[in-house]
C-alpha cells in the first residue's frame, strides 16, 4: 500500500500551507512495477511509423544464373562484359550489392493490443508509486526541498495564465531544483537522431495534473521538461516515462479532489469508469514475520516440532558380511561352503606334494646308492 494517510496538505500560491483535502483512494493502489513496465512497454510501441526497405532494392540489375557445368555456384550473375562486375555473384543477401534477407515489410505488425483492465492498474500503480517520496526520488527528481508528497497546489493555480508566475510558484514550493535540473541537461543527442527531429534530449522534470483547459494548461507548456495532463487524460508514457514509477506529480486542488470520481473510491464503481473498481492488494499488511510471529497466530498453531535428524551412512554389502546378508541370507552358507571346499583343496595339494617329495627323495637315495656301488656311471 503506498499511502496510507488520511488527509493531505493543500499549499497556497506561497508556498504555505492553505487547507487539507481527503486522499484519493487510488494512491492505496498496489504498486506494480512489472505490470507498468509491461503496459508501457506494449504502450509505447503504438507511437511508431512503419519502415521497410525499398522492394525493388537488390534487384536492380540484369542477372541470370550460368546452370550447371561451368564448376561455379548456380546463383544469378550480372550479364554483359567489359567490367568487373560482369560475372558477380547478384541478388543474394551473400552477395555484394544483394537484397537482405527476409527484406522488411510495412505491414509488419506494429500496434499492440493491450487489456482496458491492465492499462487502467497501471495508471493506478504508477499514480500510487508518485506519492512515494523513494520511489521518486529513485527517478531522479529533486524533491529535497519539496514540502509533501503528493504536492498539491490551490489558491488558483489552475487559472493562472503567466509563466513567471508558475515559475515563482514552484519556486515556492521547492519545485524550482527539478526544473532547472532539466533544463541544464539539454544535450545533443548522438547518432542519426539530430538529423530526424529529435535533436536534442532532456530530462523529464514535474508533471502538472490539472482539471481546467484554460490557464495552467498554457502558462506552464513552454517551462524546460515540464509536463501537463488533463486528469481524466492521466497516461502511463507520462506518469512513467520509460516504464519507471515515480514520477513527480504537481496536483491542482481541482484535479485532485477529481480522482475519486475518475478510480473510485476504492469500494465502488467510478462515475467516470463504467463498471471499473480499483483493485486492492492481497495482503494489507505485507509484514509476514510479523504476522506469523503474532500473539493471535502463535497462540494457535501447534508448537514447533523438534525431531533428532540421524543421518544413515550406507554400508557396501562386497565388503560389509552383516549388510550382505541382510541382502542374500544365504551368502553365510555360501561362504561356509567356499572355505570348506578351500581347505579341502589345501589338503590335497598338500597330500599331493608329499607324496611327490617322498618319491624324489626315494629317487635320489637310490641315485646316490648306485653311485657309490659303481652300477651307474656319468
């Protein structure tokens, strides 16, 4: 919720402060920079002039291909002789002198259809936003000497018909820092835009919301990056310019005390809106911890839950016996099988071996008997 405040202050011509009025309800809007920067981004791309490249551009040469059979690429070549470009490659968007690819359109789709609901919570998000001192100084906007926001302005500002005059009065009213901030930041814009009626560029500086079509509407339309809107005109490409909230809004009496009957009042229809509520937001109080940590909600929910995480280290069954047989009970008789017929087969190469050590023993005792006799000669 952006304002909460029941009555704001409404300044004179001098700057002092004259009376209160009401706030409208629509600075209770929610703020929605998603959906603003959506709107004016779908906004602003009703505003643009259809281009497109020449339709003959690329082809305007004789060219033909040369077929097959002459080990070049079949694409056209410009006909004739006696030049270098006889022979080239034509027409291609790969060729030199060729068309693009794809070449553009005017009746491309330029305008964007954008929802009558969505256009208007946008406007109301972003007038919400500009009563935000932050999110307006987030813009940019020198506001420090700026009384109160949203600033609004009576005792006839709306009739007068000087702009010395609106000058002193926003002088009065601290306003005078934003607009000369504007004004020093006239700056030739870079790049081909001078050449095409945009010359130069400046920053956006207050914008005026009146109700009259006489007086301030003409007074105030020649002041450096200032901005004046009828208040049942309110657009978003002003009240955000660039899709960014907070942009800094100078309210006369008149048009202020207007907005209720343009949004409503929150709860029933506007007069000027057929059939159209502003929209609320889902929490009134977006504090969650606060809400949760309450008295009202701990009193009621169960206690929290306090539970011993035991962390299980997983044990590998090759070289784990107890896990294995959890797996394969009968890997224990496996394994009594196994050693059984292991020991088996160490007795019987060991029997083996020494039956053969026993006969080689018996063949070198009577090697050796037959030598000493002189049976056996070598």
């Amino acid at each position: 919720m952006a304002e909460a405040r029941p009555m704001v202050t409404v300044f004179g011509e001098d700057g002092a402060s004259a009376s209160e009025a009401p706030l409208p309800a629509v600075f209770s809007a929610p703020i929605r920079p998603d959906l603003v920067r959506f709107v004016h981004t779908n906004m602003a791309k009703n505003n643009r002039q259809p281009y497109a490249v020449s339709h003959a551009a690329g082809h305007q040469t004789s060219a033909q291909s040369w077929g097959t059979g002459r080990a070049v690429s079949r694409i056209p070549r410009v006909q004739g002789g006696g030049t270098q470009r006889s022979g080239q490659a034509a027409f291609g968007n790969m060729c030199r002198g060729g068309r693009m690819f794809a070449p553009t359109r005017v009746w491309r789709k330029w305008n964007r259809k954008i929802n009558l609901n969505q256009r208007r919570y946008a406007v109301a998000s972003a007038l919400a936003a500009s009563a935000v001192p932050p999110l307006v100084m987030a813009r940019g906007h020198k506001i420090d000497e700026v009384p109160e926001m949203p600033l609004v302005v009576g005792g006839g500002f709306e009739a007068v018909t000087k702009t010395s005059k609106v000058v002193e009065i926003l002088g009065s009213l601290g306003c005078d820092a934003d607009v000369t901030k504007c004004k020093e930041s006239k700056k030739l814009r870079a790049g081909k835009g001078k050449m095409r009626n945009r010359r130069y560029t400046m920053r956006r500086g207050p914008l005026i919301v009146h109700d009259s079509e006489e007086g301030v509407k003409f007074a105030a339309r020649n002041l450096p990056g200032v901005d004046l809107v009828q208040v049942e005109r309110l657009n978003l490409l002003q009240l955000a310019p660039g899709g960014h909230m907070g942009r800094f809004c100078i309210w006369t009496e008149a048009a202020f005390a207007k907005l209720d009957s343009v949004f409503g009042n929150g709860t029933t229809a506007a007069d000027l809106k057929k059939g159209y509520v502003l929209p609320k937001s889902q929490m009134t109080n977006a504090d969650l911890a606060r809400i949760i940590n309450s008295d009202e909600v701990q009193s009621t929910v169960n206690p929290a839950k306090e539970g011993k995480m035991v962390k299980k280290v997983k044990k590998n069954p090759l070289k784990n016996i107890e896990e294995m047989e959890k797996l394969n009970p009968y890997v224990r008789i496996m394994r009594q099988v196994e050693q059984k017929q292991q020991e088996d087969r160490k007795a019987a190469r060991a029997k083996t071996q020494a039956a053969k050590r026993a006969a080689a023993d018996t063949a070198r005792a009577f090697i050796a008997k037959a030598e000493v006799e002189g049976e056996l000669m070598w």
